[in-house]
C-alpha cells in the first residue's frame, strides 16, 4: 500500500493507492482535476476554490464577457486577499465585514457590487448545503459617496493642461476634459468621426473590455454629437488621421485597448505628481504625492458636465452632451453648483428684480453683462 499527501490551494489532500505507479498516476490526475475545477465539492474546501466553482457552474455563459470579467476583479482585488485560503465551513459574517470595511473611500455602488459578489457565492453555498447561514448576510455598509467621479479642481486642471502640452496621452486627456467623451468612447473615434467642415466631433461606439473589440456606446443616447472645441481643433488636424484610422494610437500604431489606456494614464498621473512637485529618485515618484489617488479619466468627463453648468448649457442640452438616457443621471452631476453660475444667476436676479420694482426702467440690457441672451427663450 502507497501513501503520499500533497498540498494544493492552502488544502492537504490525502492519496492512497495499491502501489507506487498508481500512486503517481492518481496524484496526477487528483491535481489536474484541481486546476480544472473539479475539486469535489465540501465544506473543507476553501472560499477561493468554491468562488471558481460558483463561477463555472453559475456564471459562465449567462453573463457578458465584461461582467464576468468584473466578477473575477471584484473578486482578486477585494475578497480573495481576505478570505480566499480560508475554509468555507469556517467564514463567519464578522469576515464578510472586514472586506467591507477595507473598502473606506470607495464609491457606495463598488461596494455593494463586492458585497454582493459575496452573497451570491455563500448563497449558492447554503443551496448546496455547504453551510447552514450565509455570512454575506446583513452586513453594514461604511458611509460612502454615490460615486467615486468627482470634478476637477483648478489646480489639477492647470496641471493637467500643463502636462498635456508635451505628455503623448495629452490629447486623449484633453478630448475627456473638452468633449465630455467617456474614455472608451475616445479611444473609438476614428479620423471620420473628426467633421473638420462642420466643426463636430461624431461619437457612434466604444471600445469594450475585452481586447480592442468595438461595440456600442454605454446607452443608445451615447450616440451623439458634439461640438469641436476650438482649442482642440488644430491638434486634431495635426494627427492628419485617415478616416478609418484610429485617432488616439498605442506605441505599434493600433487603437488603444482598455490595457493601453489604464497604462497610458498611469503615466500620465505619474508626470502630474512630477510637474507639480514631487521628487523623484531613481525613476521613482517619491510620496508625498501631490496629485489625489481619486483623480481617474471620469472626472474629466464630470468636470465637462460641471462646466456645461457652469456656462449656462440647460441641462436637457447638457443631458444630451453627455449621451446620457435619463436626465437624473446628469442632475447628479450638473447640481454640483460653481461659483460661477451662482454669481450669474445672482446677477440675472437682481437685475430682474430692479426691473419688476423699478417699471420705468429697460430692461433691454439685462443679462448682458454675463453673456445672457435676454430675448431668447428656451424651450
């Protein structure tokens, strides 16, 4: 009788044959069962080798390669780090907490997507009489904004408009701050969608998660057009793009993938913190950073929202700017008041106001001082 004992995810598995060659040939065949998933299934088995069980058998083919693909992030980068070597058997719901509380400064809707994660997988365990409670249950969630997109501030607006002038994502970066463009979006355009006669920027696709596949915009009403900034103008006409050829390019030319652009923003970032002061040694930028960790490509799509706002775009126009299929997406955005509109609307008021008191008085002038048409009318 053979005996031999090996370990495979932080588990011990027990082999016993009637001789050494079969030995061999079981442990074999015992360890490619496990790296293909076919651990038998037991409550001793670890969270992590349970999740890509769950996973398999629940997940794969009903969800989109994205969302798959967002399930196995939420999954490395939250919960794996936490609870994944530890038995199924003995998580308890104190556990599923603490992974949600390492979560401070999150946004409110990542974290319950990680929250939620949780519940299906030790759901599907309890169906499966793994475990009699499931320990992603009633779990208190960390106060948290609705979203981690924020608007720029003037510092980091100048630095950006610094970097931009001599980054190679520079462009890229400017075309999110002026044009609104989700990132994926951008890195869709192509030299047709540049309408040089008409001075417009054609948004008709995005490129998705999965490699440099091209598919819709995030809604219908993402298919839009918007105008091209003057400021822009000639460094896109610079690129002397053709129409089919991509407008923002990886270093071998091709359109930029999801990769390319999270690589390509890091860089970027990295030469923010560099132009606004940080130290760096052997090609290392040294903490205290000076730009915040929060400052992703959405916020220069958000900081486009704010400034709609800000220059008194009405919000069904700035709705449609920013390719948005219900308004409320873009109240939440466009109500972060600047000081700007507040002093417009302040001026706008008080001289309506003088007028309505003051009968004798023209009011053919109010609203000029702010650039205000005061004879047109929206609708």
């Amino acid at each position: 009788m053979a005996r031999k004992t090996f370990t495979f995810e932080g588990k011990r598995y027990d082999i016993v044959a009637k001789s050494d060659e079969e030995l061999a040939v079981k442990i074999a065949m015992r360890k490619r069962d496990l790296k293909e998933g076919k651990e038998t299934i037991s409550n001793s088995m670890t969270v992590r080798s349970w999740f890509k069980t769950f996973m398999k058998s629940y997940k794969e083919g009903s969800l989109s390669p994205e969302t798959y693909d967002d399930y196995f992030s939420r999954w490395n980068s939250k919960i794996d780090p936490y609870i994944g070597s530890m038995k199924i058997k003995d998580v308890r719901q104190i556990h599923c907490q603490n992974v949600i509380n390492q979560m401070d400064g999150s946004s409110k809707t990542y974290i319950k997507k990680v929250a939620n994660t949780m519940f299906q997988m030790f759901e599907r365990a309890k169906s499966n009489k793994l475990i009699l409670e499931n320990p992603a249950a009633d779990i208190e969630f960390p106060e948290a904004e609705d979203g981690t997109h924020r608007a720029l501030t003037d510092f980091e607006r100048d630095i950006t408009i610094k970097v931009a002038e001599y980054h190679r994502g520079g462009l890229w970066v400017l075309t999110l701050l002026y044009c609104g463009l989700r990132p994926s979006e951008a890195a869709r355009l192509d030299g047709r969608h540049l309408d040089f006669m008409n001075k417009r920027v054609i948004v008709e696709g995005a490129v998705k998660k999965k490699g440099n596949r091209l598919g819709k915009t995030k809604t219908e009403s993402g298919n839009r057009i918007l105008p091209m900034p003057s400021n822009l103008e000639q460094k896109f006409r610079d690129l002397k793009r053709k129409p089919l050829e991509p407008v923002f390019q990886n270093n071998n030319g091709g359109r930029l993938s999801k990769t390319n652009m999270r690589i390509l923003w890091n860089n970027f970032k990295r030469e923010m913190n560099i132009a606004a002061g940080c130290e760096v040694y052997r090609n290392q930028v040294l903490p205290p950073y000076r730009i915040a960790d929060d400052l992703v490509p959405y916020c220069y799509r958000h900081t486009f929202c704010t400034d709609l706002e800000a220059a008194g775009v009405s919000i069904n126009e700035a709705s449609r700017l920013m390719g948005h299929k219900d308004i409320r997406v873009t109240s939440k955005i466009y109500t972060h008041y600047s000081q700007e509109s507040f002093d417009r609307v302040a001026l706008l008021m008080d001289n309506y106001q003088n007028t309505r008191n003051n009968p004798g008085n023209s009011n053919e002038n109010v609203g000029v001082d702010v650039g205000v048409d005061s004879t047109r009318t929206e609708k």
